[in-house]
C-alpha cells in the first residue's frame, strides 16, 4: 500500500486554500534529496509558503511535493521529498498537521514472520 501521508498533506493544504489561508510547510532542510535555498535554512529546517499566488507548477505527488517560487527575487525550484515534510499548516491560526519524522504513515501491515506457521485442517465433528 501506498504512504497516507501525501494524501493528509494534500486534504490539509485543499483545506487552507478553500478557507483563504495560506499554507505553510515545514521541511526538514537536512533530508536527502531535498533541494530548498540554503540560505533561509535555520536549525535544519525551513518553512515553506505554498499559497498558489506564491508559486508556480505546484505539484504534491505520493513521492515529492514541487515547485517554483521566488526567495529575495530570485527564482528558485523547490523539490521536497515527502519524508521531508514535518508539518502541513496555515499561518494565521496554526491548524494543519505534525508528523512524527522517526515515523512514515502507512497502511501497510507487518509481514507475516517465519516462525508464523498456517493453521492446520479445521477440526469439525457433526453434531446429531
């Protein structure tokens, strides 16, 4: 199965442009595979604007969210790799969504270990 978490970013994001709000990210700048400005990074971390007015190609995938936006007047291609994503949020009141970065949300259910043996034929005796 695939990640929950693209789709809860994408339902809260949906949720702060309908209401007018503007959605932030928080990015673990850190992450592999994450390109953002280095020059607005702090502790490791960088907070996106991703208000449809303020970027160009957004593109919130299963695998990354995208874009094109411009830092102190220079434009700039952003690619950040879900895993990357701490937080979903709108700026003015600060609802949206955490996520634990030790812990990937997934549907997927543990693979069945060795020791795990199928039950035997079903023991059935016909009752007069």
């Amino acid at each position: 199965m695939t990640s929950l978490k693209p789709y809860l970013i994408r339902s809260v994001y949906e949720w702060v442009t309908d209401n007018s709000l503007t959605p932030y990210l928080l990015v673990d700048a850190e992450h592999p595979g994450a390109i953002v400005p280095r020059e607005f990074v702090e502790d490791g971390r960088i907070v996106l604007n991703a208000r449809p007015e303020a970027v160009q190609g957004l593109s919130l995938g299963n695998e990354a969210i995208e874009f094109n936006a411009r830092f102190g007047g220079v434009g700039k291609h952003i690619f950040v790799p879900i895993r990357a994503v701490l937080a979903i949020y709108a700026k003015e009141n600060g609802k949206g969504m955490i996520f634990d970065p030790e812990e990937e949300i997934t549907d997927e259910t543990p693979p069945e270990t060795p020791d795990t043996k199928p039950p035997g034929r079903p023991q059935l005796k016909v009752v007069k």
